[in-house]
C-alpha cells in the first residue's frame, strides 16, 4: 500500500558526510512516490518543514507523500518499524517486534514508539510478539521471506551470541517464532552477513528473494576479499536446500570494497527495495554497478529497476532496504495517492 522511511536526521550516523544525505532520501522518495504512496516520518514540525522543501526542489510528486511528526532516534526503519503480514482472511497488520538497537547503542527510547506509531497512523492492528511476558526482540532486516513460506536468516544474526536479542532462544525458538507470526513452515539458515555489517549479520545484505522460488546471493570471487569465504558458504548452504525444492540461486557481484576513513562499509547491492513496479537497486560507481542492474532487471521483468546511488549513504552502514519499511495491501485494498501534509502528527 505504501513505503515507510524517515527522513534522515542523525549526524553521526553519517559523519562529516551528512549534509548530502536529505538530498539521497529526496532522490529516493522520487522514485518512489511515481509507484506508490510514502509515508515519512520526521522529527518535528520544523523537519516537515526543511524535508517538504527539499521534496519540492526534487520535483516529488506532492500528492502520493505525507509528512509526520514522530520522532526517531534513527532512520533504519526496517529494524525499528513494525513488519507487514496478512492474516488468514488476507487483511494487513502489524507485527512490532521489540527493538534494542542492535544492542550496541544506547539511544533507542524514540526508537521503541515507531511501531505503535505507525500503525496509528496507518490505522492497522499492531500485535506484539512475546514469550514468558518479555517482548521478543528481532529487526525486519534480518529476515527475507518468499512469500510462499519460506523465511531466510542467518546464524550470525540469531546464534553467533544468543544474548544480544533473546536470551535463551536457540534454533528451534526463531523457528517456531517465524512459523507463529509470519507463517513460515520452513527456515534457511545461512551463515554469516557480509563485512562491515553493523547489525550482527542482517540476511539483506547477502541473499533475497525475488520470487517465490528464486534468491540472488551476493557472491564475492576474490579469495583475498572476506566475503568470498562467507559468500562461499552461503552458497553451499543455499545449494544444499535447493536440491530438496525447486529452488534457483542467481549470484549477484558484490562491488569493489568501499572504505571510509579505514573503515570497511557493507555494501552490498542486495540491500535492493523492491516497490510496486519498480526495484531501487544502491549502486556505489563501480563495474560492477551495471552487472548487478542488469541480473536484477532480467529477474524481475514486471519492475523497473533503479540504481540509486549509495556511496555517502552507506557510509551510515545501512542503505536503500535498510531504511525503507514496507505496509501490505489488504486483498480488498487498492491504492489511492495520499494529500500532501506538512505538520501532520501522528495520532495519539
């Protein structure tokens, strides 16, 4: 129905570089708003005010966007937003799940209402996942689904230190967790994120599905590069499964290594957000930009796919399906464009 971001506010998440990243989110919220409605959240009226403006000066479609005051530690709203399911009759709802920042920041008080707020503003259920009376802790981007079943994540995310989310909680736990609120009946463990992972080995920087029975995997050649023995592994984990479903793997290239101030980034053109008829691919101005463009492009002939580019915007660690969250159409649903709005607030 519409795509949740929130317009980027944090300095330090992108330090010495934060000045070109409105104008990325602008670009990205152009792109989006000729598919489908945005819904963006910014920290207060005054934000609403400097985002519409650079909106505006991006020639964004002031009809199918809507600006809300609900404040954020962070933008990564794949982690800290609520993610879409359908119910049995096939109707939208929330699942919000209990978010800790990683459990590497402190600051993720704001962070802990984006949930509830935005399914106030979409006026949709919000069920909260819990075990024992403590809430479970997860992050939409540590999870890729098919849509038919299948829900892909990794053992470094869940496994690798079973305190950082839910002590206590092993294999067979996040299995049955998945299968209870997003109604998988089957899991594909893959081992590690790729490098420079922030978020202890999110799957949507290494493989994502396409469709129901097919998964890109981003896959590194270079034996002297880090992730090749990790992408290696992903894909003798991923070939392993294959051979008992009809499953396809496609390889998509990783980019040459992008490094800020020594710092190796995840840049990955799996963190693609696909949207209604169009997929925002982030590109990093390498050769491989074309190569990853084109695979994604003959996978999904239905969509029309972009590159975004990444460069700055990576270098908060995070990129274009890192910060988008997505809201389901119901089946009875269609899509009509919301008004502009400047200050509006979420509900109480």
């Amino acid at each position: 129905r519409a795509t949740w971001l929130a317009w980027p506010h944090h300095e330090p998440d992108w330090p010495g570089k934060f000045g070109a990243i409105p104008w990325v989110y602008a670009e990205i919220v152009r792109v989006l708003a000729r598919a489908e409605p945005v819904e963006v959240l910014c920290q207060s009226v005054e934000a609403v005010e400097a985002a519409g403006a650079i909106l505006r000066a991006h020639a964004v479609d002031e009809r199918r966007v809507r600006l809300h005051v609900v404040p954020t530690d962070r933008v990564w709203l794949r982690d800290s937003a609520p993610t879409g399911v359908l119910d049995a009759q096939g109707r939208p709802a929330f699942v919000g799940w209990a978010f800790n920042a990683w459990a590497k920041y402190d600051n993720f008080a704001e962070d802990l209402n984006v949930g509830a707020a935005v399914a106030r503003i979409a006026g949709l259920p919000l069920h909260t996942p819990a075990r024992d009376g403590t809430r479970i802790v997860l992050e939409g981007g540590g999870i890729e689904v098919n849509g038919a079943g299948l829900v892909m994540v990794t053992e470094e995310w869940l496994l690798s230190d079973t305190q950082v989310r839910n002590p206590g909680f092993g294999r067979a736990d996040y299995e049955t967790v998945f299968a209870d609120w997003l109604g998988a009946t089957r899991t594909i463990w893959l081992g590690e994120g790729c490098v420079g992972d922030d978020t202890h080995g999110h799957v949507d920087d290494v493989a994502r599905f396409v469709s129901a029975d097919t998964v890109v995997l981003a896959f590194e050649p270079d034996p002297a590069d880090e992730n090749h023995r990790r992408s290696v592994d992903n894909l003798r984990r991923l070939q392993t499964d294959a051979a008992s479903r009809a499953l396809r793997v496609v390889r998509l290239p990783y980019p040459g290594a992008v490094v800020m101030d020594g710092v190796r980034l995840p840049a990955s053109y799996a963190n693609f957000y696909v949207a209604n008829g169009v997929v925002l691919v982030p590109t990093f101005n390498d050769p491989s930009d074309r190569r990853a463009l084109t695979v994604l492009a003959e996978l999904m002939p239905d969509r029309t796919v972009v590159g975004i580019h990444a460069v700055d915007l990576v270098w908060g660690l995070g990129t274009l399906h890192c910060l988008t969250q997505q809201e389901p159409r119901g089946a009875s649903q269609g899509v009509s464009p919301p008004a502009w709005r400047r200050s509006s607030r979420a509900p109480s």
